[in-house]
C-alpha cells in the first residue's frame, strides 16, 4: 500500500461524515431509541462535578471519551469495581437530574 493511502486512512479518511446537528444528538438508550441531549447532559454534569467531582470525570472518561471501565480505572488510579459503582450511582443521578429539567 502507499504511503499517501496509509496516512489517508490513518487521518480519519474513511470516517463517515455527520451533519453537526446529528452529532448533538447521541443515542442514550438503543433499546428504548431515547436519545440525549448534549447541552442538558453538560449542564447536569458541571452540576454534578460540584457534588462529586470523581464520579462526574468516570461520566466524562466513558461518556465523552468512549473509555471502557477497565481503561476508566486506569485513567483515574482506581480499582475497576470502584469506577462500575461510580458509573452506576452517576448514571443514576443524571437520569434524575435530566427528567427534571
């Protein structure tokens, strides 16, 4: 393969292209089809940050950053069983917070 075509696809050349407004609205639930809106979820996290700052950056890690538990321990220097029960309890409490808003 050449080299022009290696750093094609290693610059995100295959990547499908997604309209602006689509990307704003990311799939919560595939089972239910409910979707989450990016800015509310944003709004509720800085909220949430303030309360509990380490559960609010697990969100973010696997939220945002796509990172798996396992890569979410690492990243923040804890057991994996400590980031699922962060995930849980924060998944939880945005679930709150966004249906009351």
């Amino acid at each position: 393969m050449p080299a022009h075509s290696r750093n094609y696809l290693k610059r995100g050349g295959g990547a499908h292209r997604v309209a602006f407004e689509d990307a704003l609205m990311v799939p919560a639930d595939a089972a239910t089809g409910s979707v989450v809106d990016i800015v509310a979820l944003d709004r509720a996290l800085e909220r949430f940050a303030e309360i509990d700052a380490r559960k609010s950056q697990v969100v973010e890690l696997r939220f945002f950053g796509g990172l798996s538990v396992e890569e979410s321990a690492k990243v923040r220097r804890v057991s994996v069983e400590t980031v699922k029960r962060d995930w849980r309890l924060a998944k939880l409490w945005l679930s709150r917070e966004l249906r009351l808003t």
